[in-house]
C-alpha cells in the first residue's frame, strides 16, 4: 500500500483519509506489524478510540501524532 516513491509523507497520507482507520490499515501505512500497533494502543502511545471493541484511529489525531514522533 505504501510506495517509497510516493512524494507525500506518511502524515500527510494519513490525514487524506476520509474515514477512521483499522489497526491493519494503519499497521500498513506506518510499515509495523498489527502486534506492534496494538502495543502503543495498550501502552497509550498513540491516539485511538473504541467502537464496540473495535480499535479505530482518527487521521487527523493520528497524523498530529506521528509528526510528534519525529526527533
């Protein structure tokens, strides 16, 4: 899904997404495994919210996010 190619950064692809994304498909976006997503979840490293026990990001949180986590 992702293209090394692809001039738009990561955030940036996030953010154009129109609805909330699943663990897998943010998994993908950031190239870590679903396990890993699930961790910073668990450990409360990156924003995410629940709907009917379903894990579910925001891509504008999660973009913010993601920026925050460049050093």
């Amino acid at each position: 899904m992702t293209d090394i190619d692809d001039p738009i950064d990561i955030p940036t692809r996030i953010e154009r997404q129109r609805k909330a994304m699943t663990v897998k498909q943010l998994a993908d976006l950031v190239q870590l495994s679903t396990k890993q997503i699930y961790e910073l979840v668990g450990k409360g490293h990156i924003p995410s919210y629940r709907i009917s026990g379903a894990i579910r990001f925001d891509p504008h949180h999660t973009a913010v996010w993601l920026r925050s986590q460049h050093s």
